[in-house]
C-alpha cells in the first residue's frame, strides 16, 4: 500500500513537472495563468503567482496587469453611466 502511494506521488509529480516544462515560453501562459488566478481571491492571488511564474518576472507582470486590467473592467461595469437618464 505504501509503495503504491509513493509511486502514485511520484507520477503525479512527474507529471506537474511536464506539464509546468511543457508551458515555459509558450506565449498563451499567460492567459492560462490568468485564468487560474481568477479562481482566487485577490488576497490569495500573490502566493499563487509567486507559484505559477516559478520565478518569472516577466511572465508575472503580464499576468498582473491583466488582472489590473480585469479588476479595472469589473469596477467599471458595476458603475451606472454617467449622464444618464434616471
């Protein structure tokens, strides 16, 4: 039983890694990434990113300033018109 534990970590660790290898330098990451942050609260969105980058910077920013630009987008929408009729 506890080999078969040990073997299953591993496979699933193994396969993380594929797939986190699979996605560096892929240009749709970032929107992958983003995606995923978007399942977090903003307060959980840091200790996510720090994770997913793995240490890229550039990566990082792209994906924050999407997320800017998503919360920017939301406020925006929640907000009634300016200048209209009530």
């Amino acid at each position: 039983m506890l080999v078969t534990t040990i073997l299953m970590s591993l496979d699933v660790n193994r396969l993380r890694e594929q797939f986190d290898n699979s996605m560096k330098g892929d240009p749709g990451r970032e929107v992958v990434v983003f995606t995923e942050a978007l399942k977090f609260s903003v307060q959980e969105r840091a200790a996510f990113l720090e994770h997913a980058c793995a240490g890229d910077e550039n990566l990082r920013h792209k994906v924050e300033a999407l997320l800017r630009a998503h919360d920017r987008l939301e406020k925006f929408l929640d907000e009634p018109p300016t200048g209209a009729p009530e």
